[in-house]
C-alpha cells in the first residue's frame, strides 16, 4: 500500500490494516503518528504507572 493510501484509511480501518501486515513498517509508522498526536495521550511502562495513573483518572471524574 503506498503512503498516500494510508491517508485514505480511518484510524480503525489503518489499525486492522497493521494487524494484519506487520510486515508493513511504513503503515505502523503511520499509525504510531496517529497514536502520539492525539491529546491526553499518556504512555506507561510498568504496571504501577498505570495503577497511579488510573486511580488519577477515577478521582477526577
């Protein structure tokens, strides 16, 4: 699939493209772009971070 393509994809329809071509390193390239600009994007690496930062998310709502 050619970059443009990937352009024309909903992010649903671009997440199962990758699923399904893992070989394809340029279409999860493009992805990851989607994935890192959305706002309140937050990243965890261990299962504490992700603890503390849901039990930030359940006191705020």
């Amino acid at each position: 699939m050619s970059n443009s393509n990937y352009r024309e994809l909903t992010e649903s329809e671009l997440r199962e493209y990758v699923k399904l071509h893992p070989q394809d390193e340029a279409a999860f390239q493009h992805y990851l772009t989607i994935m890192r600009a959305k706002p309140n994007r937050v990243v965890v690496s261990t299962g504490e971070q992700l603890e503390i930062e849901l039990r930030k998310r359940i006191a705020s709502s």
